[in-house]
C-alpha cells in the first residue's frame, strides 16, 4: 500500500514534467503537465456555470475531481507526444499506473477516458480549449507550427456536450485567424 506522502509526492512531479507536444514542437520552457492540469480545472469550472446557466444537470463534484485527475497517470508514465502514441499503447499504461497507485481515483478516470458522461465531455473539451488556447499563445510569442494542436477543435465539435458551447468555439476560432 502507497503511503498518502508517497501518493503526494508523485503527484508533484507533474509540477516538473514539461509537455512534451510542446518541447516537441521547439516551445523553449513549455508549460508543465501540472500547469495544464490547472488550466483544465479552471476552464471546466467556467464552463460548468455556463451550462448551469443553460438549465443543464450536471454533477459539479465529479468534473472537477475529473479536471484535476485527468492526467495523474503521467505522474508514472510520463506525458507521451500524440506522435509517439501510434507506437504505445499510451491508454494502457496510463490506466494501469492509475489502477495501481491511485486506486480511489480509478474510477473517475476511467470515466473521464470513456467520455461517455456529461462530466467527463465537459472535462474533454476543457482538456483540447485549455490545450488550444496554450497554442494560440505560443504562436504570439513568434512559435509557428502549432497547427496540429488546433486540430482539436475538429473533434471538440465531435462531442455531444459542445452544442452548448458553440460561440467560445466560435470566439476561438477568431482567435486563430487573428494570428
């Protein structure tokens, strides 16, 4: 059995763990996947009073432990590059080390991977903005390149939960054509 302090310090090295699509793509000092982790949390928060807004039902509670878990497993396996992926099961081992170290979330994350639940969509699409978004600002600082992270977009429009958030797609998109 992982001690909590254990639990926590692995967690942590999410803090020093660069995103490695990011370094990849020659982003010099990119964010980290703990830096991510916060961006996704605090879009899925904006976006959970936006659909409330709507009338919508949705269980607050498990999207935000959701946002904040998305990515435990890289805490073990690291963040592997999408490029990297089609030689990985990347999937596989993420569940594992989840199932393994940080059994009490499993079955959140497991949700989450799934994105069959309205939470777990509303955590996806914070997911691909948050990463959309750290794009967008790569590119004003003069990166170029980036075009397969707005590729995200196009499967964002894919999910069921993105008919409620169609003018910040919208507005993103603007952002893009800005650059």
């Amino acid at each position: 059995m992982i001690l909590m302090i254990e639990k926590i310090l692995l967690a942590q090295t999410l803090k020093r763990l660069p995103r490695m699509g990011w370094l990849i793509s020659g982003i010099p000092n990119p964010e980290s996947v703990a830096d991510h982790s916060f961006g996704v949390a605090f879009i899925s928060l904006l976006l959970l009073n936006k659909i409330k807004e709507e009338g919508v039902k949705i269980d607050e509670n498990r999207v935000l432990k959701m946002a904040i878990i998305h990515d435990i497993g890289e805490a073990l396996i690291t963040d592997i590059p999408l490029r990297a992926q089609k030689y990985l099961d990347k999937d596989a081992a993420e569940d594992k080390a989840v199932k393994e170290i940080f059994p009490e979330f499993y079955e959140l994350y497991r949700e989450y991977q799934e994105g069959k639940s309205l939470e777990a969509q509303l955590v996806k699409f914070a997911d691909k903005i948050d990463m959309v978004l750290q794009a967008w600002q790569y590119e004003l600082s003069g990166n170029k390149n980036l075009e397969d992270f707005w590729r995200a977009l196009e499967e964002l429009e894919k999910l069921e939960i993105a008919r409620y958030f169609k003018e910040l797609l919208e507005e993103v998109r603007r952002l893009k054509g800005d650059i």
